[in-house]
C-alpha cells in the first residue's frame, strides 16, 4: 500500500544540506508542514502517493535561505544614499528620513515589500530588526514567511518611543500580541553597544533570562566602535557587554568586521554566533570580517543582506557568493570557503544562529518543509559539473521558480501567491513620492 | 516633414554614459548601424517616422556592457575545478583537461555558448584570448556579437601549435581570413610574461607595430610573479616587458593584482590600458587590484569577466558590483567607485581600452546602435531613486530583455533571435560528457 503524502517534489537534484552532497533524481515528501521522507525518484513513485506532485527536472531543491540580520521595512530607503561611509550615511542620510516617515505604516508596507523580494529571491527565513515590530509582524505574517522579530532599543528618542524602556515596553507588547503565530520568533535587538547604555543593556539580559530570548545586537561593525568604547567604558564593545552577562549561547554578533583575536576567543568560549554581512560591509567601507579565523574556532557564522537601503537587495544568493569570494581573497587561500560551507552558511547556519535549528535549516524528515527550487538549466547555466558549485558560484536569486514555507506553496513558477506585485507596486511609489 | 529610421526605442530612462545621468523618458533613434539621435520621447513622437517602434515603460537602455576580457570557450570548463589557487588550478586541472579536448571544435561549441550567455546578460562585446581564435571568431560572428580575438602566444607546444611562431602564425591567418567582418577585430596576446620568452615578445611587438594590433596580457595576477621574474629577468615582469618595447596605448595589462606604484607610474606614462577581474582574482586568492589607486593616475581601467571556468559566469554586471564594492572596502572609503564610475567602466572605459571608444560604449549620435534594455520594474527593484544605482547594486543580468548590436536586435523579451537553445545545450552536454 503507498503511503499518504500531502505534497511529492521530484527535483534534477536535492541537496538537503545534511546529509551533504547533491542527491541526482530525488523526490522530497510533505505532509501537512514537515518532511515526511527523501527518497530516489523512482522509489518515491513506487512507495508513495501524493495529493499535489511537481515535477522539476532541470532544478536543484535545497532548504530555504535563511537571511540572519536584516532591516525589512528599509526596502523604502533602497539605493537612496550610495557611495557614502557608515557614520554620515546614518546622520545625514538615513535616519532624518526616518524621522519624516517612521510610522507603523511605514515599517508595514516596507517590510512587506521586504517580505516580497525575500520570498521570490528564495529566502524562506528573517532575522529583522526594526523599529514597530508590531507592524513588521503583521507584513511577515501577510507573507506567510517565516521571520525572527528584532524587538529594538535605543536610548535616545525616537517616532517609536521614547527611550529604552519605552522600546522594551512596546517591543515585549508585540511580542506578546503575536508570540503563537507559528512562524514568527522574537528576540532582543539593542541596536547597538554605542546607542544602549549600560542600564538599558543590563535590563535587556534580565528580560532575555526571564523570557528565555535571543539577543542580537550591531557589533564592531565600524572601525571607530573598539577605541570609542575603550574611551567610554574602559572595555571594548565585546567586553563590555560581556562584563554585563549579555554574551552566551543566545547572543548574536551582527557584522563583526572589527573582530580581533581576544574577541573571537570570547565569542567562541561563550558559544556566540556571528552574523556576517559582506555586501554592506564593503559598500559602507567598513572592511572584510576575519570569517575564516571566527569559523577556525567553531563559531557558528549565519549571512545577512543588512538593509536595503545599503545593499542595495536582500539577496542571500549574493550574500553566499560574495561571503565566499572575499574569504578566499582576505586569506590568500582559495581552499577557503568552499561552496558546500558557503550554502550551509546560507542555510542551517543562519537556522542555528536563529536557534530554529531543530525546525529549518536543512532537508531532513521531520523537519518543516521550507524548501526552494532553483533552475539549473538555462544555457547560461551549462554544462554543470556540481550543482552545490552552480549554487553559489553561477546562478542567482532569479533563478527561484518554487518556494514552500511549512508545506505551503509561497511561490509558483516564479510568482507570489499570497502577494501582489501591484499592490506592492503602489505602496512602494507612495512612500517614494514621500521621500524624496 | 518627420524624419525616417529603422528603429525606435522609447524607455522610461537612458543612460547613455555620455553626457552621464539618466534621462527620463527619453527615446533613441537608430539608422541602419547606428544611433541617429536621443531626444526626449515627446519630441521622437512628433519628429521621427520609424519602421519598428519599442515601447520599453519600465526599462532603463544603456549601452551594451563589454567584456574586456575572457576566455569564451572556457565556458565548457564552468565549475569543473572550483577552491582551488591558481597555480595548481591551471596545472592540475585546467590545463589537463584541455590537453584532452582542445581544438577547433571544442573552440567552436564553448565560444558559442559564451557567446549566448553574454548577450543575454546584456554584453556586446568582449574581448576573447584563447587557443584557435579562427574558430572562436566563428562561433562570434554566428552569434552577431561584437569580440576582439586576441591572438595568443605561449612557446611551449600546445594542441594548437608547436611553439610561438606557430601561434603567431596560426593567429594571424585567422585574422587574415576575418578581418573584414565588420564586428569582429584582432590584437596579439602573448599568455603571460611568465610563459613568453624574450625572443617570442621581440616578434609579438614587432607584428604589433607593423599590423597596429594591440597587445594584450595577463600580468600581475599573482603574487609570485614578480620575484620569479626578478630571478630570471633581473626585472619586473612590467618593467621587462616595457625594456622589449610592448608598453604603449595599445597595451591592456590584464588583472594588474599586484601592481606597485612604479607599475602604476609606468602604466600612466604609457597610456596603457588595465583590465579589472574582480570575481577572478578573489576567487583565485590572488587578491584586490589596487583600482583606486590606478584611477588616481588617470589610467584607463576595464572590466573583465574571465574564464567560466574560474569564475564561475561570464556577468558583467556582477564585476561592475564587486568591483565598486572591493575598492570600497580597500580603500575604506565609500566614496570611491560611485555607481556612475562603475557603470563607465562596464561600458565607456571597456571600449576604450579596445580602441573602440569611438564606435561603441555610449549612446553618442553616429556611434554603432550596440544598446541594452534592463527591466527595473520589478518589485525588487521598488522604489527607485536613482536608475544609475539600481544598474550596479540592484539589478542583475537577468533582468535584460532586449539587446541590439548595430542596430540588429539579438535578444528580444529575454531570447536570442540567432541562436537556439537546444542546440547550445546539445552541445554543452557533448563535451560535458567527454569532459567529465
């Protein structure tokens, strides 16, 4: 007797990520949210019967990209400020045009915009970190995407509150009205060592102990943040908030382009995770994060697009490619980064930075089913030798033709079945019009 | 009376490199080969009377990109060898495995593939170095792209000649039979100065004067060159070619890794050209070309995509975005490389570096009609500011629609009017087979 499955894909290839390698004419089973097995095409056609069967003979299916640090809603601010260094970006650029528009309409229909280029780009999972995570919440769960909430503070003023306790208020409120959506998870996003203050941070670790949340926070991102600290504090930024207990096997360093010896041993010794973000970091000239030495001590390093408005795209596939590109270059070692390590980043990596590694992150039974598929077979993709290579090295996110989150179908043949591209269209034009 | 053309094209913006900026809807008119005029659509409306109008209302048309240089049948090799560094990446696993396969044919197939790949991805012309240059000028002159064969040279015997005087032998029989195509020209391409004797350059400048060919190079690449040049030359590997007489405008020193500032001075002094492999010489290890620094002097610098093999794709766009974000990052400061000087570099300064500066490279009245259409509609590319931006950090190659070269369209609504498909890929599969 076959056996009962929602949902069978039969793909060219299948690279689970674990085990590794690329699987030739495999078929991946769905029922309802979770992989029910991986098997040979021809055994899938033998042993199973499905309600829903797609066939995908030139493409590779592999585990939704996992996108471990972005600002959703500041798609709105796309390309509005190029070619300018991290600090005056920020003032003069950056943040007074979100003092004009930041709302939760804003961050709403930005994020969705968000949500939208993720989804197609094949990006199945967000850690986003932005101001009204109330309304992020609400795009995400438009999207049917699967997204981490950043919940942020500040302690200076800003249109979402007041001060640090008036983030955390608002933040832990969101967190509250939508904490059983299935695919939404929260954490603390203090935005960063330089704008929290010491108490803000220590009442931040007491909530993220209470509440048994993540912490993610902008770390030695920029050359100026260790000698300010020091200044400061009489610590670098690391230190410092290790001397605060925020460190520990729930905290992610975001970017860490400035991560020194003394800093990876920390990291490493307290089972941090580190979020890398090669587009931004070299588009804002903040340099090139030591990965190889931070990956050489067994620290979990996830990939993220950071946001829109410095990217310019929120494209995990380019984040892989270049991750891997400058790792070789910064090392003298072409050996480095491999494509395999580089994929695995883009997926279970940015799942375990999450800790959603037991749910996603890789295509194995009894895990949810976010699973992408990518068309290998455009003449400008021949001939293919390795399609774990042809992931990373030659194709894109424009190649994604399918994407399922929990077993639902987001994507289908290249197109949104939850969203509208005019709908999206308009909302972007709106605040375009406002902002410029 | 309105005035007759061929051909119309109105776009929601042109860029046409000269004079810089985007110009909102504007229309370009083309005669025959060339570009009549670009005025703003209501005025091509009211003066112009074309045979075949194109209404693009969400495209920016620019000028085709150019390849300044690759090796187009190396496309067959796309992947076979990738996280390896470039000494043993030739020796062991390139170099063996056209041992096995090359010759006209293989030439053939892979530079037509090449040539597919990249005018889809928007690039009309290249600058191709590799082994038969009769049959590559076969496969471009199929496609209707526009290619510069280099004639290589290397001294030790090859399936393509016994030495360096069969090769100049063989490469300018080859030019001898294609000089008159119109698309198509020739420069002389010694391999490297590591692998050409002093007597083999002698004859190379010598034909070089004589012809008015350019010389064209691989130098620098790597870091060992220059030491083991010092040993057996007693100089640079610059600074000895410059002794035997090859530096001058018509030189174009490929990659340029490793240049020092008494290169960069010789170079600026010698009007020479630079080409800029990012994707390359990152993946390869061999490091950053010190691209600010050669701008600084006022040296022309193209981009090139390299070999598939190496690559691992044959995208213009992709080199104009890593370049600009590498010299960022290099540099540490944003400022440099704007999107604009990207852009240039992609279109304007690649033609130069080819002395085809004043047929191609920007949409200027009386030049070749070589131009592009990128669709910047897409949701993910919403909202846009500034198209030049978009252009570098946004879009991708896949977002080409259409490409005219000399007036001729070769890509309409994303497919090649010339070539076909399922031939291309008959044919990637064939020597993927032998290959593999």
């Amino acid at each position: 007797m076959p056996i009962s499955v929602d949902l069978r894909i039969d793909a060219r290839w299948i690279i689970p990520i674990v085990p590794a390698g690329a699987f030739a004419d495999h078929s991946l089973l769905i029922a309802g949210e979770r992989i029910a097995a991986l098997v040979p095409t021809a055994v899938a056609g033998r042993d199973y019967r499905a309600a829903v069967h797609v066939a995908l003979p030139a493409h590779a299916l592999l585990p939704g990209l996992v996108n471990a640090h972005t600002h959703g809603a500041m798609t709105l601010l796309r390309g509005i400020a190029d070619d300018v260094p991290l600090k005056p970006w920020l003032e003069q650029h950056i943040w007074p045009r979100e003092a004009r528009c930041l709302a939760a309409d804003f961050v709403h229909d930005g994020t969705l915009l968000a949500a939208a280029e993720m989804l197609r780009g094949g990006v199945t999972c967000c850690n986003d970190m932005y101001f009204f995570p109330d309304a992020a919440a609400r795009a995400y769960r438009a999207s049917g995407m699967r997204a981490m909430l950043g919940l942020p503070v500040v302690d200076f003023p800003t249109p979402y509150a007041p001060d640090a306790d008036g983030c955390l208020q608002a933040g832990l409120a969101a967190r509250d009205a939508w904490k059983t959506e299935p695919r939404l998870s929260f954490s603390l996003a203090p935005h960063a060592p330089y704008t929290v203050g010491d108490a803000s941070w220590s009442k931040i670790v007491m909530y993220a102990r209470q509440l048994d949340l993540q912490i993610q926070t902008h770390l030695l991102e920029a050359p100026d943040e260790r000698a300010q600290s020091l200044a400061q504090f009489g610590a670098g930024p690391l230190q410092r908030l290790h001397r605060l207990g925020a460190t520990g096997a729930g905290f992610l360093a975001i970017h860490g382009v400035q991560l020194q010896p003394a800093d990876i041993e920390l990291l490493a010794a307290q089972g941090c995770h580190v979020v890398h973000c090669p587009t931004s970091n070299l588009k804002l000239a903040n340099g090139i994060a030591p990965v190889a030495a931070i990956r050489a001590r067994a620290i979990n390093v996830a990939l993220g697009t950071d946001g829109a408005a410095g990217n310019n795209r929120l494209d995990v596939f380019a984040e892989a490619r270049l991750a891997a590109l400058i790792a070789k270059a910064a090392t003298g070692d072409a050996a480095v980064l491999p494509a395999a390590a580089a994929l695995k980043m883009a997926t279970l990596d940015g799942a375990a930075a999450l800790g959603l590694e037991r749910d996603i992150g890789s295509l194995e039974v009894g895990k949810q089913a976010d699973t992408i598929a990518v068309n290998l077979g455009g003449t400008d993709h021949l001939p293919c030798y390795d399609p774990v290579s042809h992931l990373v090295h030659v194709t894109g996110r424009n190649q994604v033709t399918e994407v399922w989150v929990a077993g639902e179908q987001l994507v289908a043949e290249g197109r949104l079945t939850r969203l509208d591209d005019q709908d999206l269209a308009a909302r972007a034009r709106y605040w375009q019009d406002r902002l410029q």
